[in-house]
C-alpha cells in the first residue's frame, strides 16, 4: 500500500515495500524550550536550523509541534508551518492534540499534510475526520479510544479497524490512514515493547496499511537510550513499521541498516551513500 504526501514542492512515497520513511520528531517543546520560546520571540532562526538539519540528516517529512503549557498553538503552528514552507520543500506532519490548532495549520499549509493525530475517540474522529477529507491531508490513526490504552494486540488492531472504516465512511481513501499501534515506555512497563511488536505485525499483516511511531518513546526514563531505540527500531522494520518518527541524527543509520539487511537496498547504494555523506 502507497501513501503520498506532498510539501511545498516535494512528494514523498510511503511504500509498505519499499524502503522506510523518516519522519523528524525534532520540531517538538519535549526536552526542546529553546523551540517555543524563540518562536514566541519571533525568531525563526532555530526552528529554520532544526529543519535543515534533520532534512540533512535524513529525514524525508517533518513532524511539526510547538505545543507548550501556555502556548496558543492555534496561532503558533500555522504561523511555523508558514515559515518552514517558505523555506523547505518536504511534506509536514502536524502534531497537534488540538483540533482548532491543526485545522488552523491545515488552512495555511501547502501540499498534502499528515495530520497527527485522530484515535478511535468518538470526539477524535468527528473532529478531524472531516478537516482530513477537506483539506485532503493523509492521517495517524493511534490504536486507542474511549476507554483508553489496552494492551491487548487484537484489541489495538480492532481499533486500527475502526478508525479506518470510519476514514472511509468519511470520504478518505485508506492507503491514507496511516497506522501507530502506540509505543510506550518499557521503564513502565516490561511487556510494552512485545505488545508494540505484535499490533504491528498485526496490522501489517491483517490490514496491510502504513505504520508509523514515535520511535523513541520506548526508552523513557533509562540510559543508553539509543542502544534500545536502535534494537526497537530494527525489530518493528522487520515486522512492518514503514515511516518512524524519530532523530535522524541518531536513527537514520540505522534504518538504513535495516533497509539493506531486508533487500529494499539493492547494492547497498543508500546505505553506503548515508555512510559517505556522514564522513564530510
Ligand atoms: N506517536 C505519534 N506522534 C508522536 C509520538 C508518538 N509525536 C510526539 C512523540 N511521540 C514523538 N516525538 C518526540 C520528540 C522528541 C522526543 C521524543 C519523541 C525526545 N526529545 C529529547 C528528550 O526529551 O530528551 C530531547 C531532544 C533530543 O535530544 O533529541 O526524546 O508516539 N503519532
């Protein structure tokens, strides 16, 4: 299955058989003040830098959010979506857990967007379902509803199920529901990685859709994050994840790796490209 997004200028093709798709999670307040409050000051130097660098880095879509405590998003993230597409052409992913913020985003941006995110929440779905259908933007599915996060993989892909029947009954094509079975810290809990692992192959298999996640949520509150975000990544790849939100600076290696030791690399061209682009 094929999903494409489109930016400013650039299209992006997310293959469920092709090679994988990095979104950037850099554009986001986590462990990042120096983001919201330079663009409250209306400097748009480090937002621009942080763009520039995952694109660099790897990243073929930026996943923007400049949620803060505080932070009037319905006016600050269309006004970021703005100056990164005046700026860059690749798709953006809007993450916004506010309806109002993303449809403001929605309304500036160019290109065909993947809003982040819709869940199985009858308040989610009928809130978004529609401004994806009008503004023809591509949508993440997260695999929880009204009563919360299960962590049962059968249940996770009935949800999956939901909200892409309901994408449809709304006019949106599914190859454009993309799929996050949810990842979870492991610090919390020591089967949420297994759980993670078999929603995926679940929905890869069963419903054949996109999957993406945020990467690196499985290694909340541990050292050595990036040894566990590495073996995480590795193992969902092979079981079908297809467009992680991640670091590229530190995961576009390895995604690269996993590219190759599946076959979607032939003659390791991209694998050896990223290596040599990382030696200048
Ligand atoms: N699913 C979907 N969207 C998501 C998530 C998800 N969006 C947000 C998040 N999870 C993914 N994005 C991030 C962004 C930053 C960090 C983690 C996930 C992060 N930042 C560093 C920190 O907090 O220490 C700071 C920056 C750094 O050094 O890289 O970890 O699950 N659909």
């Amino acid at each position: 299955m094929i999903t494409i997004l489109r930016g400013s200028g650039k299209e992006v093709l997310i293959d469920t058989e092709g090679p994988v798709v990095i979104i950037g999670e850099c554009i986001n307040p986590t462990g990042r003040k120096k983001l919201v409050s330079t663009l409250l000051e209306n400097n748009m130097d480090y937002v621009l830098e942080l763009a520039k660098k995952q694109i660099d880095e790897g990243a073929d879509v930026l996943d923007v959010n400049v949620g803060f405590p505080g932070v009037d998003d319905a006016r600050l993230l269309p006004e970021t979506v703005k100056v990164l597409q005046d700026n860059f052409d690749v798709p953006l992913c809007i993450d916004s857990p506010n309806p109002a913020a993303i449809e403001a985003a929605l309304r500036v941006a160019r290109g065909k967007c993947l809003i982040n995110s819709v869940n199985g929440e009858e308040r989610s779905l009928n809130a978004l379902l529609p401004l994806a259908r009008e503004f023809g933007a591509a949508i993440i599915g997260l695999c929880m509803d009204d009563d919360g996060i299960t962590h049962d993989p059968e249940k996770r892909l009935s949800i999956a199920e939901k909200i892409i029947e309901r994408a449809i009954r709304a006019g949106i094509k599914q190859e454009d529901v993309i799929i996050d079975p949810l990842a979870m810290a492991v610090s919390a809990d020591p089967r949420a990685c297994i759980v993670t692992l078999e929603t995926i192959r679940l929905v890869h298999q069963k419903l054949g859709n996109n999957i993406t996640l945020g990467a690196s949520n499985i290694s909340f509150g541990l050292p050595d994050r990036e040894s566990l975000n590495a073996a995480f990544m590795a193992m969902s790849i092979y079981n079908g994840l297809s467009c992680p939100i991640a670091n590229p600076e530190k995961m576009t290696a390895i995604v690269r790796a996993a590219d190759l030791l599946l076959g979607r690399d032939d003659y390791a061209v991209r694998f050896v490209d990223h290596f040599q682009q990382k030696q200048l």
